[in-house]
C-alpha cells in the first residue's frame, strides 16, 4: 500500500506498481464508487472504443453513439 497526495484539483497519481499491475494506460477510464469510509478504483473492462476492429483503427464514442440511434431508430421505424 502506497500514500497518495490529493491536489488542489482533487487529484492523486496513481502508483507505478498499481499502473503496471492493472494496465492502466493514459486515456484509460476507472470506475470509482465509495465503500464505506474506502474509495474503490478499478479498471473499466469492455470499452468497445479501444478495440482494432475490422476498420483498422480505434473506434471512437461518438461513431458508436451515431450507430446506436442509427438502429434504434431503424427500429422504431419498423414497428
């Protein structure tokens, strides 16, 4: 276990080992939710956005909101 320093931005630096151990990289998003009086962190699995798919790049949140509607919206239409 490692001391952490909150900033004047209510900030903290992850540790190395916490990094390297979770694979957290930059642009990576956590979950936080508190447990208690204990603040839980984790790694969000499943971002379909960080995925190489048959496009050959990433995928970004916007394309993925564009094609929700998109077929929701075909959806709707056929009822």
């Amino acid at each position: 276990m490692e001391e952490v320093k909150v900033t004047r931005n209510y900030q903290v630096t992850i540790p190395y080992e916490a990094r390297r151990k979770l694979g957290i990289r930059i642009g990576d998003k956590l979950i936080v939710r508190v447990e208690g009086d204990n603040i839980i962190i984790r790694k969000k699995k499943g971002d379909i956005a960080s995925l190489n798919l048959t496009l050959g790049r990433k995928i970004t949140d916007e394309e993925i909101n564009e094609v929700i509607n998109e077929v929701s919206e075909r959806i709707a239409g056929s009822s």
